[in-house]
C-alpha cells in the first residue's frame, strides 16, 4: 500500500476501505488495519473524525516547509558522509548506475525515483545517525508524494546534480557535499514553482 502511494497509484483523497484492499492483496483486514495505522503514523495516510482513512494530500505550502527542513538535515548528512570511509565502497556502485541513466536507456520514472530515494538514505546512513535517518526518510516519502505528476522532467539534471553530491562525498571534501546537496535541493524547490507558474 506505500508503494501504491508513493508511485502515485493510490492518488491524494483515495479511500483506505479495509475490505477492499483486504480482497485486493488477498489477505485478512487485520494485517490491512495495521499497515492503514503505519501509513497514518507516518502521515501518507489521515483520518478525520473516525471516517475512512484517506491518502494524505501534500499542500504547495508543505512541501516548502519539507524541502527546507531536508535542506537543513541533508546538508549535514552530506558533510557527515564525506568523513566516513565506507563512502566510496557504498556510494561509487549508486554512482554508476546514475551515469548508465545519463549515457544508456532513460530509465521508467519509478525507477528513477526509487535510485533517488536510495541515494539519499544511503547518504544519511553513512551520516551514522538512525534519527537522520527516519527524519529524511519521512520527509523524502512525502516529496515523492508530490513529484507524481507534478514536477517538471528533472531526470538529467537531477541525475547530473546527484553525481557531483556523490563525487565531493567521496572525494572526502564536507563543505562541496554541503554545497552540492543544497544546490540540489533548491533546485528541486525551483522547479516545483516553475510548474505552478508555468503549468503548461
């Protein structure tokens, strides 16, 4: 059911019935009940007065409030990571699979969202804080939330932009981690108000 959210498949205001999903993923309501409970807890799911839960919707306003607190957290994770000296050995394999996305076939956009995702927590591990961890992974779910459909095509700079964070982590120098990853943060911030202005 997160993944169905998270790829845009559950859209914003979709009913969470139990039965239905019950039937759907062929298991009891129990199981259903409790992974509508996780969804809730971690905000892709709300219910209001005791009504049907349904798939949260990510406001304009909240997702800058999201891309500036991930701005905050991934800035210093990037500068964390690039003192540890598990960063090449982790992050040189996610590297060459972003090139293969520059220079092979273009990649579907789950894929590309699910090495984006990848990148980014596999830096926040090498952070070596579980907390950093689970604050970005929160904050990412729900920027993907609002990518579907709703982001213009940032596949190449994206990728580009994600090379050069791994290449100062991994040459070991915090402040253009930093730099890099604040970059592309804002960049993803401008393009969400591009489209806003620009829809068409």
């Amino acid at each position: 059911m997160k993944a169905m959210i998270l790829d845009g498949t559950l859209e914003p205001g979709t009913l969470l019935r139990e039965k239905k999903f019950a039937d759907q993923l062929g298991v009891s309501r129990t199981p259903v009940r409790e992974a509508i409970g996780q969804l809730i807890s971690e905000g892709l799911a709300t219910r209001a007065n005791g009504s049907t839960p349904v798939v949260s919707r990510v406001s304009l306003s909240e997702i800058m409030e999201i891309l500036h607190a991930r701005s905050l957290l991934e800035c210093e994770t990037a500068k964390k990571a690039a003192l540890s000296i598990r960063s090449a050995e982790t992050l040189l394999p996610i590297r060459s699979r972003i090139a293969g996305f520059i220079e092979g076939p273009r990649p579907d956009s789950r894929a590309h969202s699910d090495l984006d995702s990848h990148l980014h927590l596999e830096i926040a591990r090498l952070a070596g804080s579980k907390l950093l961890c689970e604050l970005i992974e929160g904050l990412k779910n729900k920027t993907r939330m609002f990518d579907q459909g709703s982001i213009p095509d940032r596949l190449l700079p994206g990728c580009h932009e994600h090379l050069a964070i791994i290449d100062a982590i991994t040459g070991q120098d915090p402040e253009e981690a930093a730099a890099a990853m604040k970059l592309h943060l804002t960049n993803v911030r401008e393009s969400i108000i591009s489209r806003i202005n620009h829809p068409f």
